[in-house]
C-alpha cells in the first residue's frame, strides 16, 4: 500500500514547496516520505526530501526545536548511509545540541543522535569516541527504561560490530545475543531486524568455525529481505557477501564468486559506482580471485577498492593508508610480492608528500609492525 500512496506523497510535498507553503503537516510529510524512502534505500532521491524537512521544521518551530532536532536525525541518518560523515557529524551534532539545550542531557530522545555519531566515530575509527558514546547511548536507555526497545537493541549491535571488527569476539556475541533476545521479544522469528542481528551473530559463528550454522542464517535472512525488498536493500548486500563468505571458507570458489558478483551487482544499483560501501564487496572479490590465483582479475577489483577509498575518504585519511597495506598483507600471502611492495610504497609515499618526509606519520608508517611484519613476510617468500 505504501509504494502505491509514495508518488502522490511526493507530488503534494513538491506542489506545497513549490507554492512556498509552510505548515506542521508539511513537517510531518517530507520526515515521513524521507523515513520511508530511507527504509527502501531509495537514495538517489530522498536527500531533497530530507534537507527541506529540516527547512521547514525551522521556518515552522523555530531553530532549536525537538522537530528540527528530528528532521536533523534523519538527515544525519541519510548522510551516514551514502557515506558522508562529515555532513552526517555536522547534522548529528545540532540534533545532539538542540536536545541537551532543551531537554537536558540524559533525556532517551538524545539516543539516536549519539547512536548516529557513534556510528561516524567507528567508521571514522575514532575508536576511543565511539566506544564512550555507544555506552552513553545505553546508559541513558537503561536509566531511562528503554531497555525493551529496539533503540537499545540497535545499541547493542552497534557496539557489538564495534568489538567485533576489532577482534573482541566473545563480547561481540553476548551483545548480539542480548539484542537478538529484544528483537524478538517485540517483532517475532520473521522480521527484518531479527535476520539483521542475526546476521551478525552469524559473523561470531564463522570466526568459530560454525560454518553451516552461519550459512542457513544468511540463507533465512536472505529470504527474508527478498519477500519485503526484493533487490533494493542494502541489507541484502550484506547477507549475500557474508553468505559468500561461508562458501570460500569451505573452499567453495566458484559458488562464493557468482554470490559476490551478485552482492556486487545490487549494490551498485543502490549506491551507484562509488559509495564506500561498495570496497567491501570489491576487497572480498579480490580476494576470492586471489584463492583461485587469478592475480589479473584481483588486482582489477582490488585497485578498484582503493580507488574508491580515495575517492570517500582522501589520500592522507586512516582507512586509505590502512587498505594499502591490508592488500599488501593479502597480496604477500599469495606470494604476489612484487605488488605488495608497490603498495607499501605507495602509503608511505602519500603521507610524505601530504606531511612531509621528517614528520611523525611518515616515521610511523616507515616503522610500524605492519611494515616490519610485511617486509619479513617478502624476505620468506623470496628465499
């Protein structure tokens, strides 16, 4: 029913802008088609939607308002989805500041503006901001009685994807486990939400080595999101590179290629060619190729993955260093060395000419254990 009511909620947004009108309901109109479309991950148009929100949420209740403050959420929501975390810290933080000003500090409204900009800390690895601001969210949900509801499950499972990716696996799991019980609780076995965190307790699974536990998750999850989205979510992408995953593990080449191309395929149908998101897909095809020792075709995606990091994230940025020498590390392993060695240098060249050959990064980059551990790495291959 909704996608029927979509187009005409457009079009009388679109009339009302076009004849200057301001209103509450119009408020409520453009958080709604942009609430909606961000559900559908329908990108492409949505960001009008939002920022006129936020426009005329301040013509209506003025600048530091708890509807602004929501407008702003949704736009930090969007910014953070299409990868542009300096937009989505700037729009978070006015929501963060509008709330503490009117409401206090504590107040669970603030939630989701420290849930957006704990996500940006983590994608940003500002680790030491994300983790304080992940626990402030759940401090103030659990004194505030949130504790089962889905803010608080969200929390948890951003916070276990924190712990996660930085190799804390056992805590990772027990907060997937917690949230999944919430998810649960309020939306039973068949909703998306529950395949999600699912999804990432899943991840814990492979690190574990439970294998076909992990692989008939994705596939449930993947049935799941298909019956709702069919191949516009994000989400989707997500389970089938994961699904993939499953399958190289077990040695699986040929079915864990044709499920990444796949993964690779719908999400640049809903982020286009250079969303940040889409290096993932790129580095795990990459690699694949690399275990089938198609050095060709993985360089061919895995020079993509880096361009595309440049493109999000600039030259001098953590993530762009730190996937030079994440592929150098992986070409090394399948004894490629000759271009590992190119990827060295070219790290290290970057931060000397963005901060010079005497600075402090430079030095760190020239002696960091990775390096060491990288050329150690060449020294044993080549003899």
């Amino acid at each position: 029913m909704y996608d029927r009511l979509l187009p005409h909620a457009k079009v009388a947004a679109i009339l009302a802008r076009g004849y200057k009108l301001v209103s509450v309901d119009l408020v409520t109109l453009f958080e709604a088609i942009t609430a909606y479309m961000q559900k559908r991950a329908q990108y492409s148009e949505v960001e009008t939607f939002a920022t006129q929100a936020v426009e005329v949420a301040k013509s209506v209740f003025g600048e530091t308002s708890i509807d602004v403050a929501t407008s702003q959420n949704l736009l930090s929501a969007l910014y953070l989805r299409q990868g542009r975390y300096s937009e989505a810290e700037t729009a978070a933080m006015a929501a963060v500041k509008i709330i503490k000003r009117l409401l206090g500090n504590n107040d669970p409204r603030i939630a989701v503006s420290l849930l957006h900009l704990a996500q940006i800390y983590e994608t940003q690895q500002r680790d030491h901001e994300a983790e304080e601001t992940f626990s402030e969210v759940l401090r103030i949900l659990e004194q505030s009685g949130y504790r089962d509801t889905p803010q608080f499950a969200a929390t948890l499972s951003g916070l276990g994807l924190f712990y996660y990716y930085r190799g804390r696996h056992t805590e990772a799991g027990t907060l997937f486990g917690r949230a999944l019980d919430v998810y649960l609780q309020l939306f039973g076995d068949q909703h998306p939400e529950v395949a999600t965190i699912r999804n990432n307790l899943a991840l814990v699974y492979i690190k574990q080595g439970k294998l076909k536990q992990a692989e008939a998750i994705y596939l449930e999850g993947i049935r799941i999101y298909r019956d709702l989205y069919e191949e516009t979510h994000p989400m989707l992408v997500t389970l089938l590179s994961n699904l993939a995953l499953v399958y190289d593990q077990q040695g699986d080449f040929e079915k864990a290629e044709n499920i990444y191309m796949e993964s690779l395929s719908i999400s640049r149908k809903i982020f286009g060619e250079n969303h940040p998101d889409i290096r993932h897909v790129l580095i795990n095809i990459g690699t694949n190729y690399l275990d089938q020792k198609r050095f060709k075709d993985a360089k061919h995606y895995l020079d993509q993955a880096v361009e595309i990091t440049i493109k999000a994230f600039g030259e001098m940025h953590i993530k762009t260093i730190q996937i030079l020498f994440d592929l150098a590390e992986l070409l090394v392993t399948f004894g490629n060395v000759k271009e590992a060695e190119e990827n060295i240098a070219k790290a290290v060249t970057i931060v000397e000419e963005n901060a010079g050959e005497d600075s402090e990064v430079a030095e760190m980059m020239r002696n960091s254990l990775q390096h060491g551990r990288l050329r150690a790495k060449m020294k044993d291959k080549r003899n």
